[in-house]
C-alpha cells in the first residue's frame, strides 16, 4: 500500500491543555483569592486547617476499617481494624477540641522544620566541592530558623502559623496556575 504524501497532522502534547487554559487561570484565581481571604483571617484558616485534618483523618480510618474486611487472615484484619478505628478516633477528637489539635499540629510542624534543616545543613556540608552546597546551606538554615521561630512562638503562635502557611500555599498555588495557564496560551 502506498503512503500518502497528506498525512493528517499530529496534534502538540499540550494542545489540549491549551484548550482549557482559561480554566485553568480561573482555578488560579480561585486559588489566589482563597489565599488572600485566609490572609487576611489566619486564626479562621488554622480552624479551617484543623477541620480538613479531622475530616481527612475520619475518612481514611473509615477506609482502613472497610479495608480490614477485604483480608483473610485474623491478625491483619484485627491490624487494620485497629489503625481504622485510632484514625477514626483521633479525627473525632480533632472537631472536638481543634485548639489542643492546632497547638500539636504547629508544635510537631515547628520541629519538623528543625529537625528538617539540621538535616539539610549536615547533608550540604557532606556534598562534593563544586557543587551548590552553599544553597542547601542556606534552605537549610532557612528551614531552621522558621521551625525555630515557630517552636519560639507556641503555644501561642497556634491560632494563626497552619493559617498563614495555608494563605501562601495558596497564594503560591495561584499564582503557579495563573502562570501556567497564560504560558499555554501564549503558546503558537
């Protein structure tokens, strides 16, 4: 069979994305503006934060205790089972009493954060020479600083450090899909 010289022409990866990029500025507007109204209430957006997690712990237990009746052996099902209810059980008691569930959130964020950038300052200086392990250093201490800075601030800093971390990942989040969807439509 011969070849025909018309072939039809084979669409670019990002052309169906450059279809939707309107949707995708105004789910980068959405984004922005969620951003920018937890900004300006971060004690509402810790609450909002503390929500999501019970929520989400609630819903995961759930799945975890309906996982536990897929299995066929006792000690697995008893294990799940178990994992199941605590995740139900501890989301319970996230919407019960959000501002102990705000105060450990930030507490065990705040030494995340240092224990994260010690761990960045000991790898950067275990990189060869020549590589970028001036920037590592300073992520590193960066990160440290913050999570000092927030283990400083507790208990009281609770009310608003998960609110103001929320705003600008949102913020952030926004902007990234604002930018992406301008970049495809700009695009030839």
């Amino acid at each position: 069979m011969p070849i025909s010289a018309t072939q039809p022409a084979v669409p670019s990866p990002g052309e169906p994305l450059r279809a939707k990029s309107g949707w995708i500025i105004a789910l980068g507007i959405v984004y922005l503006v969620a951003g920018i109204v937890a900004l300006s209430s971060v004690a509402f957006a810790t609450a909002v934060t503390v929500f999501l997690v019970g929520i989400m712990m609630i819903v995961s237990g759930v799945a975890e205790v309906i996982n536990a009746f897929q299995l066929k052996s006792w000690g697995k099902f008893l294990l799940w089972m178990l994992l199941g209810v605590l995740y139900v059980v501890a989301g319970i008691l996230t919407l019960e009493n959000p501002l102990l569930t705000a105060k450990l959130l930030t507490l065990m964020l705040g030494a995340f954060l240092v224990a994260s950038g010690i761990a960045k300052i000991i790898l950067a200086f275990s990189m060869k020479a020549g590589s970028s392990w001036v920037v590592v250093v300073l992520a590193g201490v960066v990160t440290l600083l913050v999570g000092l800075v927030i283990v400083a601030q507790w208990p009281v800093g609770s009310l608003y450090i998960l609110g103001i971390f929320l705003a600008v990942d949102l913020i952030f989040t926004g902007v990234g899909w604002i930018s992406i969807g301008l970049g495809l439509k700009s695009r030839p």
